[in-house]
C-alpha cells in the first residue's frame, strides 16, 4: 500500500489483454446527429462476456480534421475475433450510422495493414443503384437513401488493441464514490485520445470475477469488493468505512493510451472528497499477458 495525494493506492496491478480493434470516424451535419448516431452504435457494447462487442465513443472531432469538412465523432469497436469485428462493424454501421440523418462513415485506422470490407458489403443495400467513387482522396461507396445518400468509405482498418484498463473507486458513499468516477471519466474523455471506456458514461457498477461459486456463469459479482456481503464472506477485500465501489473499464488502441488514461483517471478521482482508496481488478496474472502497476503510473 501507499499513498497518492493523501489517499491510500493498494500496489496491485491490472491484467490486460489484447482484441481488434476497429476505429470509426462518423461526421454529420451537425454535433446534434454526430452524436447521436455514435451513441446509437456503440450500444449494448459494455463486455464481451455478455455483449456482441465492447464499443464506445472516444471523443468530437473538428471540421477542419475531418473528410469532408463537417463535425465529426470518433468511435471504437472491439472484438475477439476479427471475423465477429468485422460484422459487428457492418451490423452498427448498417442500422445505427446509414440510418441516422445527414451522417456519413470514414476509417479511423487508415495506416492499419489489415483491412476489412466493410462498405464493400454494405452497399448491397443500394440494390444495384449504388456507385463506387473516390472521394476526398478515399475509396468510397455512395448509396442511394431516401434523404439522399449515405457515403461510406469502401475498407476499414483493423488492428490489436488493448482491452481491460481499469481501476477500482472505493469510497465512503455513493455520492462521493459517483463524483469521483465522473470526475475520472471526465477528464480522461478531455485529456486521452485513442481510448474508450465501454460501460455506461464509462463507469462500472458491478464489477465482474471469472466464473461463479455456486452458478454455470462465465462471470458473477465480484463479491468481495461488495459492500452488502462486508462481513458476512471470509474473503471481503473491502477496509472499514468503504460503502460503494466503481469501476472504470478502459480500451485503447496501444497500450501507453491506456497507461495514460487510467493515470489520469486515478489522479482525478483522488481529488475528491469521501474516496478512501484507489485498487485495480485482475487475476493474478493469470490471463491476460499485459500488466499495469498503479504505483508505475502514478509516479
């Protein structure tokens, strides 16, 4: 154990492990429908344990940096497989992007070296009236939509990314424990790029271990960082005066992102008044071949 601006930091580490990675850079006529349809993609996207993909939005991006000179939102989606990336990059950019008024789909990954035929396949929904062109120096599709059409650059890129960053909140309450987390997802969204945080507003209520104790799960409750069951299991990992705990989740698409966000994330979180001591989850090195050491980061 040791201390980070008078608040104890347990010397633990968390296990990450590598997925594909695909980037995609939506614009729109405005941050309204920008937003909205990076949303609308990146949902039911918090874990690959129980959700088709891990997904959220990284952050806006400037009409002077995008494509074709309109507002832009830049969002993440990762898988296992590269396969299962590729349909669940058709699947969301099919029903949630090419559905979402004014909005248009660019790769984010231009330099990647594997690259998947993502636009190839959604132009069938043009039903033959669909034309390939080159636009603003890419390889593009343009389909034909009642609105007008919906512009969506031919391949995508596809590389190994990192998944499972994290860090634990332990706290007084929930109002101190809250604040903290959205203080650590605020300014990790205004200071990292390259990484997202997959969970709801990027924040983790119920934390997860491998397996179950009584149940045929792939995951359960991590039970001893529950406050309810303090005193009541052998193995409670909770301190006294701990009554709530959240967990950030952080992908990114190299490592050093991720280093980065969660040292970011910790700092923030620490400023708050009523958070008692910052942990991270893993499994003691057992899966994931990637490790990041809170003391590390924070020095």
């Amino acid at each position: 154990m040791f201390r980070y601006e008078g608040v104890e930091i347990e010397d633990t580490f968390a296990e990450l492990f590598p997925m594909w990675a695909g980037r995609i850079l939506i614009t729109a006529e405005n941050e309204k429908w920008a937003l909205t349809a990076a949303t609308v993609a990146t949902g039911f996207a918090s874990s690959i344990i129980g959700s088709p993909a891990e997904a959220g939005v990284e952050g806006l991006v400037s009409p002077r940096d995008t494509p074709d000179g309109r507002i832009g939102v830049l969002i993440q989606i990762y898988n296992t497989s590269r396969s299962e990336l590729k349909g669940q990059m058709i699947a969301r950019i099919g029903q949630c992007i090419m559905t979402c008024p004014t909005t248009a789909a660019f790769d984010a990954l231009p330099e990647a070296k594997r690259r998947l035929k993502v636009g190839r396949s959604l132009r069938l929904f043009g039903d033959g009236f669909q034309r390939r062109d080159e636009l603003y120096g890419r390889k593009v599709w343009r389909i034909p939509v009642m609105e007008g059409e919906f512009i969506v650059e031919e391949t995508f890129g596809a590389k190994k990314g990192v998944a499972g960053g994290n860090f634990l909140i332990l706290s007084k309450d929930l109002r101190s424990g809250l604040s903290a987390a959205e203080a650590a997802v605020n300014a990790i969204k205004k200071e990292v790029r390259g990484v997202i945080m997959p969970f709801p507003g990027g924040i983790c209520r119920s934390g997860s271990k491998v397996g179950s104790l009584k149940y045929k799960l792939p995951a359960s409750t991590n039970h001893p960082f529950c406050p309810k069951l303090k005193g009541l299991i052998p193995d409670s990992l909770l301190p006294e005066g701990v009554n709530s705990v959240y967990e950030i989740i952080i992908n990114g698409l190299k490592l050093e992102y991720v280093k980065e966000a969660m040292a970011v994330g910790i700092k923030a979180a620490v400023k708050v008044p009523g958070v008692l001591r910052i942990s991270a989850g893993n499994y003691g090195g057992k899966f994931g071949p990637m490790k990041v050491y809170l003391k590390e980061i924070l020095s």
